[in-house]
C-alpha cells in the first residue's frame, strides 16, 4: 500500500479483498416406495447448476460488494473487476489494492485490470 501511496501521492488508497463462492443445487436421492422383495429403481439424472458469487469487502469499514455471474475464468475476473472499479470511481484519482488468492484467473496474464486498482 505505501508503495502505491508513493506512487500516486494525491489518490486516496484504499485495501479491498476479493474471493469467489459457489452456490447451487446438486441432484438429490429420494426414497421410493418398493413392493417387498423387489428391487427399487430410482433414476437420478448428475446434473449441477451452479452460479459464483464474486465478493469484494472492504476490511476496516465492513463495507461489501458482489456481483452473481456463471463461471470462474479470467475474462469473468476481468468483468468482475471493471464493474467493480466503475462502481467504486477507481481511477487516477481512487486507488485500489485488492487482495486476491493464487485461483489461476486471478493470476493469468491474460487478466485485464482496470486503472486504479
């Protein structure tokens, strides 16, 4: 952070956090009603439908920011990122330090970072 603050030294810096969740259903087995002495059948398609939930909070203030998209992959963390510095006026003005985990879309050199953060 001091390295930021040193390099732009009339922005406000400020330390944010990022990670994702999956959230979704999974198939779920059921009991069925069988005649004694016969074999149950139950047929269970292994479908998953799952969404992320991309977090962004801010530790000292508690203040938090999400979006819901469909997938964790470096364009997605790319979108992530450019709707979170648009809501936030990350710029030359805001700087951003986000801290993120080794997950490879947040480490891809393909990852496109907005200005500011």
């Amino acid at each position: 952070m001091a390295a930021v603050q040193a390099a732009q030294p009339t922005a406000t810096v400020e330390v944010w956090r990022q990670d994702e969740g999956r959230i979704g259903l999974k198939p779920m087995v059921r009991r069925v009603w069988v005649k004694r002495g016969s074999r149950p059948r139950a047929v269970n398609h292994h479908r998953y439908e799952w969404l992320y939930a991309y977090s962004f909070v801010h530790p000292v203030s508690g203040r938090n920011w999400w979006l819901i998209l469909p997938t964790v992959r470096t364009d997605v963390m790319s979108l992530a990122l450019r709707e979170f510095a648009q809501a936030h006026g990350v710029g030359a003005e805001k700087q951003v330090v986000l801290v993120l985990d080794g997950a490879g879309w947040h480490t891809s050199g393909k990852l496109d970072v907005p200005e500011g953060a």
